[in-house]
C-alpha cells in the first residue's frame, strides 16, 4: 500500500476510535465557582465537569427537554421521592434512582453514586428536591471518590449549591471523601432502578421516633449536649426532625396511600417541627450558653410530640402493618 494511502488509513483507524470513545474520554473539571447552569423550570443547577451537571428536581415536561437540549443523557436522583420517570422518558431521558438521607453520604452510597456517573450515558444530571443539600454531598462526593474533583475542591461544591451549615453529617462526608483506585470502583456493582425501594412507613417512623427520643434528651439537659451523648447536637437533631418528616409527607407512602387527616397530622408534625428548628438555631447564634433556653423550645416539642401522638393513635395499628 502506498505511503500516503497507508496514513490516511490510519488517520481514518484513529478518528473512529476517537469517536467510538469520546463517553470514555477523561472528563475535565470544571474552574471554580463552579458556573451555573439556565435549565427551565430547575433551579440551582450547576456544573461540575463536563459529564456531571447537578441542582433541584425537574418539574414538568419543559425542564425535561431543556435538560435534553443541553445533551443531558441519564438523570440520577439522591432524593427520596419518587422520580417522574415517564416524564423523562417522554423526552428520551433515562432516570436512575440512589436515594441517599441527609444525615451523610455513606461509604456505600458514595461508591455506587461515583460508579453510575462514571458508567452511565454522559452528559448525567443528578438532582435531589431543592438541589441545596443531599445532591451537592452525592456529586462532591462521587466526583472525589472518581477522580473527577480534587479532595480540596469538595467544600467548594456544596458552598457552590448553598448547602446549610447545620447538614453537618453531608459536610462530613463531603471533606472526608478521597479518591479510590480504578480497581476499587470497578469492581463496585449497582442495581440501576428507575425507582428505589424506599424505607416502609413503620421504619421511617421508627427513624423520626429515635430523632425525637434523642430531642427529648437534649430539653432534659437544658437544650444542650446532654452528658454521655456527645454526639446529641440539639440544632443538628431539630433540622434532621424536619427533614425526615418532610420528606415522609412526599413520598408514594404518604400521597397515594394515606388518607387527608394523616396528612394533616404530618404537616402539622413538620410545621412544629420547623418552628423548633428556627428557635433553636436563633437561640444558639444569638445566646450561647450564658442564656437560659427561652420557652419556645419546649412549647415547640410539646406540639411536635402532640402531633406525632395523635397521629399514633389514630393509625399505629395500620403504621405497624406496613412493614
């Protein structure tokens, strides 16, 4: 074969094999501030790299096809609910569900996030409600754990998303994340779904139980860290109390299985509980431990527990049958 035909036969062998690996292609992070990203009908949406994208969930069709017209590929949500996964498909999206909690990313979870972004169709998406907390953990995380980010760079992701301060379990997880070897994450297997079984009634309600047990402490002992439970944090615990009752009210369990007066009751639960959560952090920054606690704070988890009572005795029978 000539030499001129031989080269060009080669520079040919060389852009199909460029093409047939441009998903494989080391993905290039992204320079901080992480930029954001205009997606209809989605907020806080920011990229991190050029194959991972994260924010708030997709509501209706238009935020669907603009994630498709950015050439978004697979849609991984961290959050509890479940995801509208006909409405993607609609536009040619594929969701795959990794609920994660708000109290941190575990090991497992971080692992198997990083895997999906790393094995499924880019550009990805991954989102959780509001796209402020459990999603920007998952992504700095995954993107550690891969390679994809710098150790250094974690904090900067979920101060990029505007996660709380009080999410101390999620910043935890995000400083402690280090990349693992290709071998380590290779050798990670995840049961993509498009909807994860999520934690029956009765075991979420076994997790708000202990939440409020541990609150109950932390009012024994004047509000504080009570002795021999140092990791009793009584602002931590209020805002996990709202969280974990907020999103039991939003998933399948709550909306297509029980009836209005239960929902009542869990929103009257939640509401209770937000307004704990607010005086307990205006009391923390503004008091410290020179002032005594203000009434509030009892009289919010007095109505918190009133809700959650009422609710049980209506419903424990039916609650404990959902196992």
């Amino acid at each position: 074969m000539p030499f001129d035909r031989r080269l060009s036969f080669a520079l040919l062998l060389a852009g199909v094999a460029l093409l047939a690996g441009l998903d494989r292609a080391p993905d290039r992070p992204i320079p901080e501030p992480f930029p954001p990203v205009a997606v209809e009908g989605i907020d806080n949406a920011h990229r991190l790299t050029d194959k991972v994208i994260a924010g708030a969930a997709p509501e209706g069709d238009a935020s669907f096809e603009s994630l498709r017209k950015l050439g978004i590929k697979t849609i991984i949500t961290v959050d509890g609910a479940t995801p509208d996964v006909e409405g993607a498909r609609r536009h040619g999206l594929r969701y795959v569900h990794l609920p994660i909690g708000y109290d941190d990313v575990a090991p497992e979870e971080g692992l198997a996030i990083a895997k999906a972004i790393e094995e499924l169709p880019g550009p990805v998406y991954v989102h959780c409600h509001h796209g402020r907390h459990r999603s920007a953990a998952a992504v700095a995380v995954a993107c550690v754990v891969s390679g994809r980010l710098k150790p250094e760079q974690a904090e900067s992701v979920l101060n990029t998303f505007g996660t709380g301060e009080n999410y101390k379990g999620l910043w935890a997880s995000a400083r402690a994340a280090r990349p693992v070897d290709k071998a380590v994450l290779d050798a990670v297997k995840v049961d993509y779904v498009e909807t994860a079984k999520v934690p029956p009634m009765a075991e979420a309600m076994v997790a708000i139980d202990q939440t409020l047990d541990r609150l109950k402490l932390a009012a024994a002992s004047g509000w504080r860290t009570p002795g021999g439970h140092p990791d009793v944090d009584p602002p931590h615990e209020a805002l996990q109390l709202t969280e974990k009752l907020r999103e039991l009210g939003r998933t399948d369990a709550v909306l297509r299985e029980r009836p209005a007066p239960f929902r009542v009751l869990l929103n009257h639960g939640e509401a209770h509980a937000q307004s704990l959560q607010d005086a307990l952090a205006t009391w923390s920054k503004q008091a410290g431990a020179a002032t005594p606690p203000p009434a509030t704070l009892d009289a919010a988890l007095k109505s918190v527990t009133s809700s959650c009572s009422a609710c049980h005795k209506t419903y424990r029978d039916e609650l404990k049958s959902s196992h």
